[in-house]
C-alpha cells in the first residue's frame, strides 16, 4: 500500500471507530466482549487493508469483517454467554448497519444535548463515564440507592437520544 | 410492542448495560432476544441505547481513537498507568501497524539536508521529557538531570537507582528502575540496553517501539513491561492490551513476530524465545504502581473562551481571572461574530475580518503553548487565509524579528495542504492530518527554544492529541523575517497573519484559545482535550 493510501485508511478506520463500535457492541450486547471484538476486527482491518479500494464505501466493508469477526467469537464462546440466538443475528446486523451510518451527526449534536441535562443528571452521566464508577459506587457517593442511579442512567440516556434526534430533526428541517 | 413489553425491556437494556446479569444472564438473554424477534420498534430501541452508550464513552473519552482518546487528567490519580482507560486502547490494536508505517513513511520525508542544518524551526531535536522520580540516582551527566527537563534524540539515560518517568513526546510514558540504561531514539522509540521499564502507551501513540538486544516490542495499544539483563536477554510482560515482538537471534537476524496478549510473558535470548520462570509471580511486581513525584511546572496562561462578547471584544482571563488587557478586539468596521463551538460559542472568522491581542512580552524568545480547538470549512481555497493565529517573537538580543504563523498549510511545496503548520521566521512544521473537514479539531503548538543563542526553535504540533509536526524545513522564500510594514510587536493576530504575503483573512471557527508561558507536556494536553481546563501548575 502506497503512502498516501496507507495514511488514508488510517484516516478513515479512525473516524469510523465509534460505529464500529456500536456496531460490535449491539451484535455482542455486551462492553467487555464488545472490546474484545474490536481489537481483533483492527487487527483483520489492518491485514486485509491492501483488499480495500479507496473511494468505494469503507463502512459497509468494515462491518462485513467486523460481523465475521463477531460470529468467529461466538464460536468460541461459552453458549451461556452469548446473547442472542443465531436467527436473530443476521437480522440484526442488517438493521444495525443502516442505524449507525450517522453516528457522527449524533456524536456532534451529543455535547449540546448534554448541556441541557439537569445539574444531577449531568453528575451522574460524567461519574458512570468519565469516572467509569459501577452502579454501587455512584450510589454511595452520591447517598442514593443502587436502582435509583440505574432508573436515573437509564432515562437520561434515553432522553439524551430524544434530544439528539430532535436537534438533528431541526437542523434538517 | 406493548406498554408490559416496553417496560421489560427498559428492565432488561438497563441490566444488559449496567453488567448486572450474574445468574440471570441467560433468561434475560432469552426474553430479550424474543422481545428483539418481535418487534422492529424494540430493535431500534435497543439499537438507539448501543449507539447512546458508544457516544457517552467516546464524549468522556473511554473510547481511544485519534480524535477524542483522554480521560481529563485530573479524575487521574498518579500514577496513570495503572487507571481504567487505558484499557480504551486495547480494540484499537489494528490500528498500530498503520500508525507506525505512516510515522515511520513521513518521518523520511524531511526536508533537504542542507536546509536542515540552517533550519529555524525544528520538530525532532527534542523527543522527550523526564516528568517525573522517586529516590532517582543517575550516572554521568544525568546527575544534573531534573523534573521538566528536555531529552534531546539520541540521549542515553543512566538511572543508577530508583525511578524516572520519561514522557515520549508522542505520548508514550517510560517509567524506568534502576539501575537500567536507555537510548531515545526518537518520539516513537527507545532501546534498552539493559535494565528495567514499565511502558503507557495511550491512543495517540500506538505503535511507539522499545528494542533491546533480543527483541523489538511494538506496542498495540497497551501497558507492558521489559526487563533486559547483561547479556541482553529480555523477558516481556504484557499487562494490558497487546504488543507484537520481534525476536532479534544472536546474528541479529529478525526470526519471526509473536503476538503477546494480556497477562502473557516470554523470555527473548540468544537461543530462543522460551517461557518466563516465575511469570505470575513478576507479573504481580509489575501491575503494582510506583508513586512517583511529578515534575512541578510552573508558568501563567491566557484564555479566550469566546463565550463573553461584546461587541467588537471577547474576553480573555489570566490564570482563570478575568483581564481586560489581554482582551481580544475586532477592528472597528466589523463585528465579533459567535457561533455554536465546541464549548458554548466559538469565534467566527468570515475571510474578512481579524481581531488583535495586545500582550505584553509575547516577543520574547521564551517557551510557549499555544492550545485551541479550530473548524475549517470543507470548502477552504489556498488562495484564502492559511493564518488563524500569529505574533511577532524577536531573537535574545531582540535584534531579528520572526513572524510566528500558524495555520493550516496552502504551499504544496511544503507539505499537504489544510495540514497543521506553525512557521517561525523562514523555519517551518508541517503535519499530516487533513483538517479541512468542518469538523471541530483539537490544536496544540508547543514552541521552545533552542539552547544556544541562533540555535533552532523546537516546534511541536499536536492534532487531536497526537503527534503531528514531522516534516520540519527552511524555506527560500516564503516566511517572513525582519522588518515588518506596520508595529506588529506585543500584538497577537487572530484571522490573519503577518507581512504582505499573509494579508487574506482566515475563514473558519476558532474556540477555548490558551496561549501559555511554557511548553506543556502532552499529558497536559489530553486533559485540555478532554475536559477544557488547563492543567494545574502548583
């Protein structure tokens, strides 16, 4: 590979590593695996990058080897562990492709929508990640219980995700 | 889906995502696969909260990647390397291989020799610093050695006893133990003649490389340590993530490449490659943290947040307090104009407007870093401005003046175009990430000094956290030295640059301008990035 060619993959794996990520982790359902997947799917991307053609549409190729990758880890994988049976895979994987090809308008429009979060919502979206505190741990810094934070994490995540499409819904109108 | 089935999947997403599975991992696999078969609005449900759980990781910073890779420093107790984002890097391994051939291509495209050795600018002379110590003892002429002292190429450390940490200017993190000797072959590489190292690697440095007489370890995204005896035979251990090695036989013949994972270890001699006596055991030592003692880097900063504006003027802070002087001014036939940034609001620069600085002593030939995020449109033409930012900075005996520019690049005789390049006088950087893509980029400059008076100044460019400065030439022609048409000393340009040739107004957005009196180190500057506060200085 040429150069300019190789710095271009670079450019373009780069740019493309939250959705693949949230590509890997919606087909495995799971964050530890989910890291597993993506270091192996790297390392298949980089040694078939000669097989890339550039200009053609990188991410539908990136998860073509990334689903082969995660069926691969299946194989491996202890059945208790698995999440999804295989009928629903295929399928899945079909929807996920089409949902993630606009992470980047979200991910752009996220920090808005985060700024508009409640004081308490925001403290604890930035303990749960910035922090990467568990459950238990925010509970008790924060002296609430446990289910409470996970009710809390869950409706802030999804008003975040209501948030973003409305902003983009805008922006596109 | 009905209002029950919505909200067992609510139950069920919320456990998946919160690791709260233990025994019921598998009914709750059962109910949500069929839950998913079911219903297509389930699937895009359980679809929305993927992509929201992957972005939240990537906005604070839990996902490596080039463009957004630091947990702020400060949620960072030292010593980092034993923290939880590291782990961020691990899936970026693949990436390694590239990163490495591309720095090792572009590294061989400097400029000709003969301007090298009259360059004004210099991106490589300095590779590293020592950030931090415990009980350190050092041989030779390392025992003048202190915290925050530059390393230049081509130096070996001598640490007879204790620990240094040695911050590559790639962003790799050393940490020695004595007595162990080290040969710093670039920002990308070390030796180990023999001794002892724990390395951190973070995102942006992927591909960073220590050899030693019986291997070379390249690193995929990890921490690792070696330890190479005297008859250099080296045991590696990785402690997270992986690295690729390269056995070196006893002719110094490459004899293969292993992949070695998390928790594994092997033995590199001249006979072989074996297994490590004892691995559990050294492993142990190894993931135990070194309290180290940080270098105290004193040294003020301005900040322009852009959020305050009024009028013709934005606001500026001194040390996080706000300074009328330092204000920054439209000239008086044009607004400030605001737009949406990357933190609150930017400034906005329309191809014919600029703003002006006044700063006392930014001439001087003193350290500085220049922190700020930038936007350029798609659509940037090189007959447009090239200059966001640039000042004046006279030589010690304030005799030669040398315009200070920074931008992007519109000369294709000097590198890409829309890359990053900081000139100084006739001296040049130029980078290798394209940047004309309307998306908001993270941009330090780091300018030192050179030791002696008319030696070159070392310019390190930084793009999203990695490093980005490797091409570093004189040019004939463009660059501007000497007297300038108008009294541009003390004064920071913002839109445009300096001298006839810099006239065209930048085009692009501009937000959260830092501009301190000292070069930061780069762990300074995955902080700034990630949490938009500059480091403490103590």
């Amino acid at each position: 590979m040429s150069q300019d060619c190789s710095a271009e993959f670079v450019q373009l794996l780069t740019l493309n590593q939250s959705r693949l990520y949230a590509y890997v982790l919606s087909l495995v359902g799971n964050a530890t695996r989910a890291d597993d997947v993506m270091q192996e799917t790297n390392v298949v991307l980089w040694q078939k990058a000669a097989e890339f053609t550039p200009g053609t549409h990188f991410t539908a190729w990136m998860f073509r080897v990334a689903y082969l990758q995660v069926m691969a880890s299946r194989q491996r994988a202890n059945r208790e562990k698995i999440l999804f049976d295989s009928e629903l895979i295929p399928e899945l994987a079909q929807e996920a492709a089409a949902h993630f090809d606009d992470v980047e308008s979200r991910q752009r429009t996220l920090q808005a929508c985060l700024e508009k979060l409640s004081p308490r919502q925001r403290d604890i979206i930035r303990r749960r990640y910035s922090a990467g505190a568990t459950l238990q741990k925010i509970a008790a810094d924060v002296g609430h219980s446990a289910e409470a934070i996970k009710q809390l994490l869950f409706r802030t995540r999804l008003s975040l995700t209501e948030c973003v499409k409305r902003s983009l819904a805008t922006e596109g109108a | 889906m009905n209002q029950d089935e919505l909200k067992e999947l609510e139950s069920l997403l919320s456990a998946l995502f919160e690791n709260e599975g233990g025994e019921r991992v598998a009914l709750q696999s059962e109910r949500l696969t069929a839950l998913l078969k079911s219903s297509a609005a389930a699937r895009a449900m359980y679809l929305d909260y993927c992509e929201m759980h992957t972005l939240l990781q990537w906005e604070h910073g839990v996902l490596g990647g080039l463009e957004k890779s630091a947990l702020p420093a400060q949620l960072m107790p030292q010593p980092r390397s034993v923290q939880r984002g590291d782990k961020r890097a691990l899936w970026l391994a693949g990436i390694a291989a590239m990163v490495l051939l591309t720095a090792g291509a572009l590294i061989g495209l400097r400029g000709p020799a003969s301007d090298e050795l009259v360059a004004d600018v210099r991106s490589d002379d300095f590779v590293a610093r020592l950030t931090g110590s415990k009980d350190a003892t050092w041989l030779g002429r390392d025992a003048a050695l202190n915290a925050g002292d530059y390393l230049e190429q081509g130096r070996r450390l001598e640490i007879q006893t204790g620990f240094a940490e040695v911050t590559f200017n790639s962003g790799a993190q050393v940490i020695l133990e004595g007595p162990t000797s080290l040969d710093l072959s670039s920002a990308w590489e070390a030796v180990l003649r023999h001794g002892t190292l724990k390395a951190n690697v973070p995102a942006e440095a992927i591909g960073f490389r220590i050899a030693s007489p019986s291997v070379e370890v390249i690193d995929l995204g990890t921490e690792f340590s070696m330890q190479t005896d005297a008859a250099g035979e080296t045991e590696v251990f990785v402690l997270k993530g992986s690295v690729q090695a390269a056995h070196t036989d006893s002719d110094r013949q490459n004899t293969g490449k292993i992949l070695l994972k998390e928790q594994e270890a092997r033995r590199f001699g001249k006979s072989g490659v074996g297994e490590v006596k004892d691995r559990e055991r050294k492993v142990a030592r190894w993931a135990k943290p070194v309290a180290l003692e940080h270098a105290v880097m004193p040294g003020g900063f301005v900040h322009w947040s852009f959020d305050e504006t009024n009028g013709r003027l934005a606001k500026a802070e001194l040390n996080g307090s706000p300074r009328e002087a330092f204000n920054a001014f439209w000239k008086s036939t044009s607004k400030t104009l605001s737009v949406e940034g990357r933190f609150k609001s930017a400034a906005h620069f329309d191809g014919e407007t600029f703003a002006r600085i006044p700063f006392p002593n930014i001439s001087n030939n003193a350290a500085r870093s220049v922190v700020f995020w930038m936007k350029l449109p798609p659509d940037s033409l090189i007959s447009e401005g090239d200059t966001v930012l640039a000042w004046v900075r006279k030589d010690r005996k304030r005799i030669a003046a040398r315009a200070v520019q920074i931008g992007w690049n519109s000369n294709p005789a000097q590198g890409s175009i829309g890359t990053l390049r900081t000139e100084i006088g006739r001296g040049f950087v130029t980078g290798s990430t394209p940047l004309r893509d309307g998306k908001w980029h993270h941009i330090a400059i780091l300018i030192v000094p050179g030791e002696k008076p008319g030696s070159p100044v070392h310019v390190s460019q930084y793009v999203d956290g990695r490093l980005d400065g490797v091409t570093s030439t004189r040019s004939r022609r463009s660059g501007e030295t000497g007297d300038f048409d108008e009294p541009a000393g003390e004064i920071v340009f913002l839109g445009r640059g300096i001298g006839e040739q810099k006239r065209e107004k930048f085009r692009g957005d501009l937000d959260e301008l830092f501009i301190f009196e000292r070069a930061l180190t780069h762990r300074d500057i995955r902080g700034m990035m990630a949490a938009n506060t500059p480091p403490r200085s103590q």
